[in-house]
C-alpha cells in the first residue's frame, strides 16, 4: 500500500504550524478507533500542537488498560462541555476510523457546528464521504492504526514512534484483524508490527488484556447467545442471532460485551455469512460478517442502510426485532436469488 506524497505533503502544510486540533473517532470505539487516536495525537503533541481527543460514547471495559485512554473526553458523559470548547475552537479536525460524519451520532453535530475547521479524514472504510479538506482513504489497509503508523513512518520516521504509541497501535492492528487472521493481511503489516515490537511492547501481556479480562457475565451470555439465540439456515450458509435488552440485562451486560460474537458462527463448516442484532433503546444495532467473495458491505448498505468493509459491515434496524430477523431472512434469500450469495 503506498499513500500518497502528495497527500503527505498537504498534511504536513497543515501541520507546518502549531494548531488547535481535535481527534475524532466512531461511536461504539473498538480498539482501532482508540488505538489510531491515542498514537496520533501523541506525535501531533510532541511536535507542539495542542491536541483533544473526543469520542462519542465509552469504550468497552476491557480497553481500560490502554496508556493515555483516560485523557480522551467521552462526549456523552461530558457535562463540563470540555469537547464542545475544544470543537469550537479547533482549527484541524481530524476524523479516525469512520467514513462520515453520520458515525459520531450527537457529536457529529458539535463537528458540523464548526465550519471553519479544515477537516482530515485518515480510515479504510469503503465509500467515504467527501466532506473533508484531505482524505487519506485506504479500503485495503488492514486497520486505520496500520494507515497511521505508515502516516508517522513517512512524515517524522519510524524512531517518533514511542513505546506507549506502539502498544495502541498495536491494539488496533490486532483487534481490527481478527488477531491477524483476516484479510489485507500483508508482508508490509508485519513489517510495521516488527517495528513496533522494537520498541519494547510485551505482546502476550497485550493479548491477554484484551482477549482473557471479561466478566463471568459475559461468558454466560455468550453461551446462552450460541446455545439459545443462533439460527442456522440457508442450507447451513447464514446465521443470525439477537438479543434483547432484556436478555442483555440478565446477564449484566457491559458495553464491549457481545464483541466477537457475530465471528462465532463463521467456525461451522459451510457458513459463509453471519449476523447479530443487538437491541438498544430506540434501534437495533446489526453487524454482519462474511467469508471469500460475500460482500456484506453491500448487504448492509442495501438492507440496513449501512456499510463497513466486505466481509464486515454494520447498519442499523429501526424496526421491532421479530420484524428486523424475518427482514434479514428475506433479505438473505433476495440477495442469493442474485446470485451473491
């Protein structure tokens, strides 16, 4: 993957002088969204700009051992107004790990009220929205904390890159591919975590972190989730499972709880498309997954008015569950009369 000189050139125009800048990333934040967040305001402070990082609601639990997480304001718990002074003063905004603004819920709208901000957009989603002053857009980088640390090799070289910037980038990296395991897996991506690793980060240490720190109600609700909720059809092609606010509740359900249960199903022998549809006040939440050629970016964006990347994509359902389920069963047949199933 090679980004662009020209790009990297406007970018550092952009930051040839100090600047007040805000870093932006989804709702919902994975460990990519926090990683690429933390490392590039790390670099942007250490060469003199004042840097606020923002996120639209908190992270999951088992996300709190990342260094730095603690100095990102939470957008929904910020009763101080600290993110709106920082939206309303910044001068650069930049937008991580999301396509459009539409992504940020009740944040997007503090963005869109500064209109004089130039805007940066650096992520891999497909189909980004072109509401930005530079767009550093690559669908086949495997992760948007691969694309900066790429970013901060090319533009201040790879001995910027601190110890504590390493670890969350490699957060990101990591969960973003499944622990390495899914697609624009590249000889260059691991190169970049070589370099990474050469600063000292305890891989095992991060792993465990990540993948060995949830609740006993969490592997309860998982169980209950595959032994319960998990439909198979399609001839043993697709599989959905849901689950309601109830349900979630009975298990005490944290935020960060159900991620990594829509992969599950994508372990049975012939599966080749998976959903979950997690219930929330006022919408339910999809998240679809895929192997090969299934492009559930397409899905989502057809049915759920979503998107994401082709073999994981989300959207959302504004319809009551029983509704939403039979809508995706028809929806999986259409889209397999078609022939893309």
């Amino acid at each position: 993957m090679d980004i662009s000189k020209d790009k990297l050139s406007a970018l550092g125009d952009m930051l040839s002088r100090p600047r007040k800048i805000v870093i932006v990333s989804h709702t919902n934040p994975d460990g990519d969204a926090i990683g690429s967040s933390i490392a590039w305001g790390d670099v942007l402070a250490a060469t003199g700009h004042t840097v606020t990082r923002i996120l639209p609601n908190r992270y999951p639990y088992y996300l709190d051992f990342m260094p730095g997480i603690r100095e990102i304001i939470i957008h929904k718990n910020d009763t101080e107004g600290r993110a709106a002074e920082a939206i309303a003063e910044a001068d650069l905004i930049f937008c991580l790990d999301f396509h459009t603004v539409t992504r940020l819920d009740a944040l997007g709208d503090a963005i869109e009220s500064n209109r004089t901000a130039e805007r940066v957009l650096i992520d891999h989603h497909l189909d980004p929205s072109t509401d930005f002053d530079l767009m550093i857009s690559h669908p086949t980088a495997s992760s948007t904390s691969y694309l900066v640390a790429r970013i901060i090799e090319e533009m201040f070289g790879a001995g910027s890159i601190t110890r504590r910037m390493a670890e969350v980038l490699f957060v990101g990296m990591m969960t973003d591919t499944g622990n390495f395991a899914f697609s624009y897996i590249t000889p260059d991506l691991f190169r970049v975590v070589a370099m990474l690793c050469s600063t000292g980060i305890d891989i095992p240490a991060i792993h465990n972190s990540v993948y060995s720190s949830f609740t006993e109600g969490r592997a309860r609700l998982f169980g209950y989730v595959i032994n319960r909720k998990m439909k198979i059809f399609h001839n043993g092609q697709v599989a959905h499972m849901s689950l309601t606010e109830q349900e979630m509740r009975r298990f005490w359900f944290q935020q960060g709880d159900s991620e990594g249960f829509v992969n599950y199903p994508l372990t049975i022998r012939k599966m080749k498309m998976s959903a979950i549809f997690i219930e929330h006040h006022d919408f339910i939440r999809v998240s679809l997954r895929s192997r090969g050629k299934i492009d559930v970016n397409l899905f989502a964006s057809r049915y759920f008015n979503g998107g994401g990347h082709k073999n994981a994509a989300g959207g959302k359902s504004f319809a009551p569950m029983a509704e939403t389920l039979r809508h995706f069963e028809e929806s999986v047949a259409e889209f397999a009369a078609e022939g893309l199933l």
